[in-house]
C-alpha cells in the first residue's frame, strides 16, 4: 500500500515523528480548545485559566511555526519541484497540514499582544476561538486525506458505472 507523506513523515522514526508532529501540536490545540470553552461559560476573561490557555497558545504557534519552517523547505518543496506527489490526496493532506501555520502563528501573536491591541476582551476571545477552530478544521482535513491510499485514487480514475 503507498502512504501518503503525511502519514509516512508520521510512521518515520517511531513514536518521535508521531509525538513531535501530531501529538504536540493536537494536544496542545484540544487544551486551548477545552478552557477556551470553559474561559466562553465562565466569563471568566482573566484569571489562572486565561493565563494557561495563553500560554499554551504562544507555545503551540511558536511550535507549529517551527514545525512549518522546518518541513516546507525539507519536504513540500522538493516534493513539489520533484514532482514525487502520491496524487491530490497527498497534496491535499500535507497542505492542509502545514496551513495549520496560518492559524496557531496569529494566535501566539494575538496572545503575545503584537495583533489585534485595539480590540476588546470579548472580540481578540472571538478571534482566539477563530483561529483555533481554523486549526483543528485542517487538521482534521489533513488526518482524514493522510489516511487514504493514494492508490485508490488512481484506479477510481478508469471506473465505468
């Protein structure tokens, strides 16, 4: 069976590829995600929670912008110049992926203060929930495209029904 690059950079060097490009990244955006949730019923715009969840928001923008960096020269580069794609699906599953960037990077920054300063409490809290919902959509996206054999892509190509 091919492997999409997705899930064969996850399968490379067990369990460390596992653990430094999903796990990392997936936990830290389901914390966010869960006191994010608790910090919208609360209220509670402040407070040891708010200040978790900061926290663990300019870490995991900080991180995927790292991640990103260091995998679209490494391997979406070549891939593309090379033209070593395993079909759209691959394409598919490792843009999306890597476009995570363009959500977990404005919400370190949001949270480090360098965007939205002019906004209020309540509106940077629905830019925060924004972005990490824009996150976990592609990385949804990218987990779902990553588990297909491109394979079957290929042959659904000549079927006749």
């Amino acid at each position: 069976m091919t492997m999409t690059h997705y899930m064969s950079l996850l399968a490379d060097n067990q369990p460390w590829n596992l653990i430094l490009f999903m796990a990392i990244p997936v936990i830290f955006a389901e914390t966010i995600t869960v006191t994010e949730f608790i910090i919208l019923f609360t209220k509670k715009l402040n407070g040891p929670l708010r200040a978790f969840n900061r926290v663990c928001s300019i870490l995991a923008g900080l991180y995927f912008t790292g991640v990103f960096l260091y995998l679209f020269p490494t391997a979406f580069v070549p891939l593309t110049v090379n033209g070593e794609w395993h079909t759209w699906v691959d394409v598919v599953a490792v843009g999306f992926y890597l476009s995570g960037v363009l959500f977990l990077l404005p919400l370190a920054l949001l949270d480090l203060g360098l965007i939205a300063r002019k906004r209020s409490e309540e509106s940077k809290l629905k830019l925060h929930f924004m972005l990490i919902s824009g996150f976990l959509v592609v990385a949804h996206i990218a987990m779902i495209f990553g588990m297909v054999n491109p394979e079957i892509i290929n042959g659904m190509a000549g079927m006749n029904h």
